[in-house]
C-alpha cells in the first residue's frame, strides 16, 4: 500500500471500498483456508523455546498477512485492570515492530467496558462506533484507521488483554470467520500465556526448595538429612552441632547408626518402621547419646520425601530441657507461621488448649458486626477436636468480650452468666478471651479459652490471647478476602453464576465422574442485539437484563426438573448450561427449547418492554467432544451459525466447522490423495428419454481413503475448493474420465462423458488450455466432453467464469448448467453465456410427481431451457414413473438411480454391454 501523507481527517472518511475488492465466494472460501493454515502454523510453534516477544512478534504478522491488514497488536492488561500496555503491534505497511505504549482505561471507558462484554468486538467503522469513538483523534486519525476487529484474551475466566486487528484506509465488513479467527488467535495467546507461567512456577517451586534449606540451616532444634538407601548423613544443622557435640565434618557420611547416636536399637527399629509404613514419623520419643556420653530425650519427627532422590529429614526436640514450656508458646507461633486457612485455625486452637492447659479452646467468627451468635470455626477440647458449634452471645461472657476487649472471669463462670448453656454443659470456671478485629476496627469473631479450675496465672492467658487474637484476626480476614478472590475468579459478579472458567473445571469434573454410557449436552446461548438495548437504553438497563435473563435460567422449570445442571455467565451477553447425564440427545433438545422459550418472553425493565431474541449452539457429549474446551467451542461455531442463518438453534456440525480437526487432517490430505492416485472415478449413466438408448455418463469422484475407507464427494470435494488442491483434483478426474471414454469410444463413438468443474477452475486462465491439452493427450473428440458448472459457480465473479466458459466453447467442448434451480440466477440472465445444456437439479425432479410446486418448476425449466436452445437433463430420476412424466414433457436426457447409480469403470464396461 502506498503511504499517503495526511492532511485532512475528511480523506479518511471516504474509505473507497474499491480500492481493495473483497472477494465474495470463492475469495471467502480461499480466507477460510488460508486462516486454517496459519492457526495450525501457529499451533505448531513451541511456545517454550522461543522467548516471548518472539511468540507475539510472529503471531501479529501471521495474522496480519492472513487477514490482510495493515496493523495487527497484542496488548495485555496491566494487574490493576487500570490500562493496556502495548506488546507488540506489527504495522506491515513498514514491516516495523512497536512495543511502546499503553492505553488507560479511564480515557477509553466505552471501548473497555465493550471488550469485558463480549469475546469479539467487530468494528466496521471505528469513527463512528461508540465502542471506538474515544479513539477517534488521539489514534484513529493520526493512524488511518478504518474498521477495527479485537478479540479479548481470556484467561482464567478474566480479561487480561486484546488482539486488535486494524485495517488501514480500508473499511471492512468483518465475516464471522474473520472473527473466529481472531478469536482462536487471542485463545492462542492465553495458552502461550498459560504455558509460560507453568513453565515460571516450576521455577518457583526450586525457589521454594531453597527457602526450606535456610528452614534447615536456621531452625533452634537440631536437623538430621539422610539418604533413604544407606541411612548416610547427607547433612546437619548448626543446632545439631551444638546439641550433640558432632560437627557437620564429623556427621556428613557417616551414619547415625556409626555415630553411635542412637542408645537403643530397639527404638531405631520402631523408628524406621514406622518411616517405612507412614513415609513419616510425628513426634516420637527417643533417647540420643551425644558426644560426650550424656543422654538426652528428644521428640523425632521425620519424613521422607523423594526429591530428587528418597531423602529423609528429621526434626528434633529437645524434651529434657528447661526451656520447653516457653519454647511451647513460642512453637505456637512457629507453628502457625506456615498455616493458613483452615489448619491455621485448628492448629491455633488445638496449640491454645495445650499450652493454657485448658479444658476447651475455640475461634468462632460473627456472619456480620452485629449478628447474635458466633458460629465457630475450630474448637479443641483435652479430648481433641470437636465438632463446630453455635453460640448464642446474649447472656454469655462472649458479648462481654466482644463490646469490651479481652476478658478474663478467673472463677465462677458458669454462675456469673446463668443463662449460657455452653458454660454450664462444660463446667466452666475460668474463662478467658479475645475479639478479633479487623484491619477497619470492625469485630469478625473472637477466641476463647475455658477452664473447670479457677484460672491461676491470669495475667500471662490473657496475653497469650492478646497476641494470638491479632494473628487471628488477620488470618481471618484474610481467609474472607481469599473466600471473595476464589469467588471473583471464577463467577461472574454482576450475576452471582459461576464463570467460563469455572464452568469448564464443572464441566470435566462432571465427565470424570460419570460412566461410559452417560451423554450430556452443552448449550450456548446468546443474546440477540444485546449491544443495541445497552447502546440505546444505557448500561444500567443493560445490567438489569442480564440479571433478569440469569434469574430466568436459574428458575426455569425443564432445568429444575433435571437432577444436575450447571449455569454459567461466559461473556457480556453470553450464558452456557451444562446437562449431564440425559438419557438421550432428544431429551436434550427438549430441554433446550424449553429454556429458549422461557428467557425470550418479554421482560418488563424500567418501563421499557423488551422483546429478546437467543441464538442456542448445542453440542453433544459425546458425539461432539469428550472434555470441557472442546465441547465449549463446538457449541460456540453452532450458537455462530445458529445467528449466521438467522435460526433459534443450531447443533454443531463437524461439516460446517471450518476449525474441525477431522476438515483439517482431511484438507491436508487431499494433494497427498490426487498425486498417490487415491481418487477412483464412477460413471453413472445418461440415457435419451425418448429410446432409451444410453447417451453417455457422468464422472462423479471418490476418494479410496487409506483408513477412512472410500469417501464420497460431498465430504471433500467442499473442501477441496477452499483452497486451490481442487485444481489438480478437477484434472485427476478429467484425465481418468478422458482416458475411459477414449476406451469407450472405439465400441460406440456416439457416447459422451461429462465431468463436474468447479468455481475456482473457471477462475483459472489456463483452464480452457489445460483442457485442451488432456483432449489431445486422449485423442477424443472435444463435443464428447461436456463440462457441468453449477450456477453459483457463475455468479461469483461473472466476468471471469464468461471469459473461461468461451474460451472452453470455442474449442468445441459442450458446456452444461449444473444444478439448475437451486442457484439464482434466472435463465435470461445465463443466456449471454455460451451453454449447451441444462440439468434440472435432483431436488426437484425426484419429488416431481408428488409435489405440484416442483412439478411446475421442472416443466417451466424445460419450456425455457428449449426456447434458449438448450438440451435438457433431468437428474434423480428414482422410478419408471418420473422418467416417462419427463419424456411427455420434452426432457431430452435422464439420469439417475432408477437407471443406474454410478459405477466403478468395470461395472460400467459390463453395463453398456447389456444395456446395447
Ligand atoms: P452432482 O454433479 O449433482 O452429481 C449428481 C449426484 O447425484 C451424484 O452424487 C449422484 O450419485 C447423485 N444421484 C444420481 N442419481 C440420483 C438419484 O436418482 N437420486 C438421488 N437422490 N441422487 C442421485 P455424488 O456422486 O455423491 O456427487 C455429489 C456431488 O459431488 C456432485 O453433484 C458434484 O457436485 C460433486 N462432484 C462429484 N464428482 C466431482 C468432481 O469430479 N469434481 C467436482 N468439482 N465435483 C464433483
Ligand atoms: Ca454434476
Ligand atoms: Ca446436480
């Protein structure tokens, strides 16, 4: 493209769309195929070995060249969601790489907000689309933008970037293909993505083993390492040097069997089978002889791990010695250093219980700052654990605590709060506790301590309480916020449903779960002209649908009668229900229309009547896919086609997904299957009506797949003619078909062959020449050849096809219109072409004499086709009947299976014989 200097903002706004013809057709199709290309390239890249940059820098212009566009950039979100940090754009106009520069999100509101709702934003004309208009001098100006495709990159059910595709100078009018594409390209992103932060938690986790090597080299009690194999001491602490009087020179390769450590065998033996049996040991007691002959009993816990190779690492505490009671409450933290979550909690409860000595500790939490009971989160008795409990506050000592601060009652509990229950059932003397407040002054919950004794050293409970409440707290609330962040990652927040992501983990866990027989359905559904109600009625009401739609589904009677179900929120306007377990794909559909039905009725919001519209993709386990990705995407390119044809709901079809895997292998395949010679051509016969004598055949192709066995057609030739393989296979076809007819013609010189081109032959300026050449090669005589082209072959670019078809005609081959009546074009507008014949389409003709409607078209065709001069073919012929209804009205030629179906060339060979 040239680069025009700018001057005016009008130039722009006259993007000439002729200065670069889109292609319709054929040019579609040649996309299509040229985007499978670069997404399996893509695919196959290793995204490790290369570095990052390199990844996107090959991505953007992959997908530049392939959609044919100036610019094309990958942006990632920064972790606040606040802006768009460039990394990289490719502007191939320049054929320059930019990473420099970022977008912040509250100067772009409109364009943000678009991109968190839907997965694909199509913008034919970026300066006047709302989502873009922010845009508009500060970017689209100065870059000549036009039309604009972006495709959010999702990871983990959040946003965390964008591919923009952008067209310079150049409007375009996004197909659903473009944006799948773009769409599998940002998905591709996210996986690199993913990969990568696997590939840096590995490197992580080393991190982590080197943290516990300065757990082993700092830790107060003595630390033994050895080798599972031999017992070998592989390492010490600096504890253990100190302790036993063995330096780390003394220990390291020897043994503590050789060191003379342990005093009893016997309990060496207990030791090492309980490592054997457990792989650890917790706590057991053991008397150690240190170097200079003392003894001294220590608490062991081992455990064996296995990296890299079976290691053991044991703990040892020092029992004898006078420091244990403060080493205890000092362990208290230590110990719950490590923790969170849950074990925090039962550790800190189970620690309280035994250092205080008390007969019941508990950590309860309050459901909100002013709720009347405390629902208890870990409790610890002498006994051990208990089972959670509620407590109501009023009349309890816990309300003290709670308006007060930390509280002790020494003696006489139970008698000064009469009316709580819990102190009574346990006998309680001594009360201790503690409120856990959060970072904002706010009450979540509190620690207690109970005695039956009186409590003697009050002072030192208290402050135990004191500092071990801080530390609950905090963990607490920490425990909420991550309970929220677990929450956020995976639901939706605007409908409380679980997200893409999550839906997917439901999806698989459920597929795990379930037997071999078991089928289940995945429905996408999508709203229709959602972005419209939000554009014009605000997001508010917006917001207000999608909730309202969510509680429709949630409420919906044909899914509430099913024992399982899953819903989910997967985009802006996008909702996804998962069914396990049906009893057939019927019971699917049922349920499926149901719910359709159920959420389009009108919903009343804010005085505005709306009238909703879904488009439903369905795909079935598992006939579709069998996990969560795949059966999602299936359902996304039939919920993609359902709102292309403008239908309610459409089931995927591996036909029509221009991604299948099985299209792609089969497209791949196809050259290898032309030049291996793999095609195989049948004939099927053509006869005059009026005799009955055999006029000539039809070549139609097979294709003698190696494992798929012999494929018709209708299952490659399509994709054969998205890219340019269908050219060589045209020529296989004709030469095999040319090559029997040059045998056929020494018996009966009167029979001629035709043979099918397709719409990308015609656009080929050496087809009429390639024809000829094979017309020489066989030495036939060129009218015995008839080629069929079906009328859209025509339509899609009428000048070239003409020019072909002349060049064809002039060197005397017959040409005839294929399928006619299925196409739309009218026989006046076909009568400038130099044609030969007409084949009235097999739809029309096999039901003729049941359905008046076809019977008038086929006789009005033949009426028409006579008055231009052309012969006529019927084909699909299935009875007597219809044969002799097409004689008595003038159809020259028939075909079809009440004749013969088509046959191999020996089939054939033995037909003509008995047929003559
Ligand atoms: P077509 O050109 O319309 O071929 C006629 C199709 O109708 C053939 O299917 C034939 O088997 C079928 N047919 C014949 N008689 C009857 C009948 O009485 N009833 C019914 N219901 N069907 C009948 P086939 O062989 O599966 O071919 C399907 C299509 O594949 C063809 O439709 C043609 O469009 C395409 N095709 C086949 N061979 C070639 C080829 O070599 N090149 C190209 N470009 N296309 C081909
Ligand atoms: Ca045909
Ligand atoms: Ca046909």
């Amino acid at each position: 493209m040239m680069p025009t200097i700018v001057t005016s903002t009008s130039r722009y706004l006259i993007a000439p769309s002729s200065s670069r013809p889109r292609e319709l057709g054929v040019g579609t199709g040649q996309q299509v195929a040229r985007q499978q290309t670069a997404l399996l390239e893509v695919m196959r890249e290793d995204l490790l070995a290369k570095d990052e940059a390199d990844v996107l820098r090959s991505l953007t212009e992959k997908t530049a060249h392939t959609l044919d566009v100036d610019r094309v950039s990958v942006w990632l979100l920064s972790d606040d969601g606040s802006e768009l940090r460039l990394q990289d754009l490719f502007d191939r106009a320049r054929g320059l790489h930019e990473s420099d520069g970022a977008l912040e999100s509250a100067q772009y509101p409109a364009y943000f907000r678009a991109l968190s709702e839907s997965r694909v934003l199509s913008v034919v004309d970026a300066r006047r689309d709302p989502r873009t208009l922010d845009f508009l001098e500060p970017y689209l100006i100065p870059n000549r933008i036009v039309s604009m495709l972006d495709a959010g990159i999702w990871q983990a059910g959040a946003r965390r970037g964008v591919v923009c595709v952008e067209s310079v100078e150049v409007r375009r009018d996004w197909t659903p293909d473009e944006q799948l594409f773009v769409a599998s390209i940002a998905d591709f992103v996210a996986v690199a993505r993913e990969k990568r932060a696997l590939a840096d938690a590995e490197h992580a986790l080393s991190a982590s083993r080197r943290r516990l090597n300065e757990v082993f080299k700092l830790s107060p009690d003595p630390m033994v390492l050895t080798r599972a194999a031999d017992g070998e001491i592989l390492d010490v602490n600096e504890s253990f040097s100190v302790d036993t009087g063995f330096s780390a020179e003394d220990a390291i390769g020897e043994t503590t069997v050789s060191l003379g450590i342990w005093f009893s065998s016997e309990q060496r033996d207990k030791w090492l089978l309980e490592l054997r049996t457990n792989r650890s040991v917790r706590g057991m007691e053991v008397e150690f002889r240190m170097r200079n002959g003392d003894l001294r009993t220590y608490q062991v816990s081992s455990q064996l791990t296995s990296d890299p190779e079976p290691t053991v690492i044991s703990t040892c505490r020092d029992l004898t010695s006078s420091r244990r009671r403060a080493r205890l409450i000092h362990d208290i933290a230590q110990g719950l250093a490590a923790e969170t979550g849950a074990s925090f909690f039962r550790s800190l409860v189970e620690h309280l219980q035994r250092a205080l000595d008390a007969d019941l500790a508990f950590v309860g939490s309050l459901a909100s700052a002013n709720a009347d009971v405390v629902n208890t989160i870990a409790v610890h008795a002498r006994a051990g654990a208990e089972a959670p409990l509620t407590y109501e506050l009023e009349g309890s000592p816990c309300a003290t605590v709670l308006s007060e601060g930390v509280s002790a009652f020494p003696s006489r509990a139970k008698t000064l709060f009469p009316r709580d229950g819990l102190l009574k059932q346990y006998d309680v003397e001594g009360y201790v506790g503690a409120p856990l407040i959060s970072s904002s002054g706010e009450p979540l919950g509190l620690i207690v301590v109970m005695f039956k004794q009186p409590l003697e050293q009050t002072d030192t409970a208290m402050q135990l309480m004191r500092i071990f409440a801080t530390r609950a707290a905090a963990e607490l609330e920490r425990r909420d916020q991550i309970d929220e962040l677990a929450f956020r990652a995976t639901h939706d927040l605007l409908t409380r449903l679980p997200n893409r992501a999550r839906l997917e983990e439901r999806i698989d866990m459920s597929l795990r779960q379930s037997d071999l027989t078991s089928r289940g359905a995945l429905v996408l559904i999508d709203l229709d002209r959602f972005k419209e109600i939000n554009d014009t009625l605000g997001h508010r009401v917006g917001d207000r649908l999608i909730q309202s739609v969510a509680e429709r589904l949630q409420h919906a009677p044909a899914l509430l009668e099913r024992p399982r179900f899953d819903l989910a929120r997967t985009g802006g306007d996008e909702f996804a229900i998962w069914l396990p377990d049906l009893p057939s794909d019927d019971a699917a559909m049922h349920i499926v229309t149901a719910v359709r039905e159920r959420i389009t009725e009108p919903v009343a919001l804010d005085g505005y009547r709306l009238e909703i519209g879904a488009s439903v993709g369905v795909a079935l386990y598992p006939a579709h896919g069998e996990g969560a990705s795949r059966l999602l995407r299936c359902a996304e390119i039939a919920m993609y086609q359902a709102k292309q044809r403008g239908s309610a709901l459409c089931v995927y079809d591996r036909a029509n997904d221009p991604y299948s895997t099985v299209r792609l292998t089969l497209m791949a395949e196809i050259s290898t299957a032309v030049r291996e010679r793999q095609l195989v051509v049948y004939f099927q016969p053509q006869r005059w009506l009026s005799d009955g004598k055999l006029a000539g055949f039809e070549a139609l192709v097979r294709w003698r797949h190696p494992t798929r066995g012999l494929l018709g057609p209708g299952e490659f030739i399509p994709l054969a003619e998205l890219s340019d393989v269908i050219r060589p296979l045209t020529w296989e076809v004709l030469d095999q078909a040319l090559a029997q007819l040059s045998r056929w013609q020494n018996h009966s010189s009167a029979l001629q062959m035709s043979v099918n081109l397709s719409a990308r032959n015609l656009m080929d300026p050496h087809c009429a020449a390639r024809v000829a050449e094979l017309i020489v090669k066989h030495r036939v005589e060129p009218s015995r050849l008839e080629l069929e082209i079906t009328e859209s072959a025509l339509i899609k670019d009428p000048d070239r096809a003409e020019a072909t078809l002349r060049e064809l005609h002039e060197s005397g081959v017959r040409i005839a219109i294929d399928d006619f009546g299925t196409g739309y074009s009218s026989l006046s507008h076909l009568r400038r072409l130099p044609l030969d014949a007409l084949k009235i389409d097999v739809s029309f003709v096999t039901h003729m004499l049941h359905n008046a409607q076809d019977e008038a078209i086929v006789t009005s065709t033949i009426g028409l086709a006579h008055s231009l001069g052309l012969t006529v073919i019927a084909e699909g012929i299935e009875d007597a009947a219809t044969q002799e209804r097409l004689r008595t009205l003038g159809c020259e030629l028939g075909q079809g299976f009440h004749i013969s179906v088509p046959l191999p060339a020996d089939d054939a060979d033995r037909w003509i014989s008995s047929a003559t």
